[in-house]
C-alpha cells in the first residue's frame, strides 16, 4: 500500500520559483497543495489548504517569512516551516530558527535532498543543511546566553537526554531516535519533555539551539 503523500505549502514571492519547487517537489512524490507570494497569503492558504508541511522562502517584499513565523508563533500554530532560501547572514538563520522554523535548506538542493527534508519535517524531525551548521555553531556561540541560563543545564540533563537531543539535532524523529537507542516511543517523548522543561526551550529546534550554545553537543 502506497504511503499518502505530504501535503505542503510552497511560500515564495518569485512565480517562477515556486512553479519550479512544484516541479521539484512533485517529482519526489510531494504533494503540493497551495502557492503563495507572502506571508499574509501563506496565513490564509494554511486556513484553506491544511497543509502538513510549510516550505518558505524569508526574503520577500512587505510580508516576509519571518512575519509569518511570527505569525504562526502568535496562533501556536504548529505546522512545521522548512525555510527553503538563498543563505547568506547568519543572523537570518538564527531569527527564522529562534521564530520557530524546524529547517534549513538552500536552494541548491537536489530533488531527493528536498524531499527528504520534507518528508522529515512531516514526521516530527528538523534538518538543516549541513554547509551551513558549522556556521550556525558559531554564531550561536558567538551571541550571550539566554539570562539565567548559563552553567545550569549541562548538570542537569541526563546522559541519556543528551543522547536523546543529539540524535534531535541529526534530524530523527520520535520514532526513529526510539529505533536507534533502543526504547518505546513514548520514553523517548519523555526524555525529549524533560529535556525542553530543563532547557527552558518552547521546543525541540528551540532545545537544539540552546544545547548548542551551551556546549551540550560538542
């Protein structure tokens, strides 16, 4: 039986780019179901299209991805945004993640690399790119700590948390990291709601980020 298709939302303000992210998405099996050219018709297209998926570029005029990142912070709106654009400022990438964005491709990807993103991203998982994560660690690294934060969760989460939360950071849902270390799916739920409760995080990309700065994951 042939697994449902991902439903996704394409949010870009080029026509002709998102006509091609069609194009590539549809090759690997990904189901489009609505366009945007902003943020505010991406707010309404998620009302009407009910996508499980929102592909999003950031940089675009009046309305731009991290509006609707806002956006959806504001709603809790928790359909997952792989923002999908042109790197080129670190602040940037950080904004989007800190706003909630749950992935980070370039628009140099092959179709099987974007697809697989969605497809992780569907399931629960994060990704982002790995020619940028070197230089995602060190801006991280490079901006102050969250007040109060500082030297207080490295003592506090378990071996196996951090176990846990690393295999977060590689990508893997609940349900693969549960194959991986050998436990029940709603332990690993367990340790992933312990480990946001000690990191003060709102949630696992937001808890990927603070470990980072914290030296947590190396």
């Amino acid at each position: 039986m042939t697994a449902p298709s991902v439903r996704v939302l394409v949010v870009d303000d080029q026509t002709l780019v998102r006509h091609g992210i069609r194009t590539l998405l549809e090759l690997g099996g990904i189901n489009v179901v609505a366009e945007a050219g902003d943020g505010s018709e991406a707010l309404a297209a998620i009302e009407t299209s009910a996508p499980q998926v929102v592909l999003l570029d950031l940089r675009m005029p009046k309305y731009d991805g991290l509006w609707l990142l806002h956006k959806l912070q504001e709603q809790s709106c928790d359909i997952p945004v792989l923002v999908l654009t042109t790197f080129d400022d670190d602040t940037l990438v950080l904004d989007a993640l800190r706003a909630g964005a749950r992935g980070y491709l370039l628009k140099d990807v092959t179709v099987d690399q974007l697809a697989q993103a969605v497809h992780a991203l569907a399931n629960g998982g994060t990704l982002i790119a790995p020619s940028i994560t070197d230089r995602l660690v060190r801006a991280i690294r490079a901006s102050p700590p969250p007040t109060g934060a500082a030297g207080l969760v490295v003592e506090r989460l378990t071996e196996r948390e951090v176990e846990v939360l690393r295999l977060v950071a590689e990508g893997y849902s609940n349900r693969q990291v549960a194959e991986l270390i050998h436990l029940a799916e709603g332990t690993v739920k367990n340790h992933i709601s312990s480990i946001l409760i000690k990191l003060g995080a709102r949630d696992r990309t937001n808890a990927v980020l603070r470990a980072i700065r914290e030296g947590i994951l190396g």
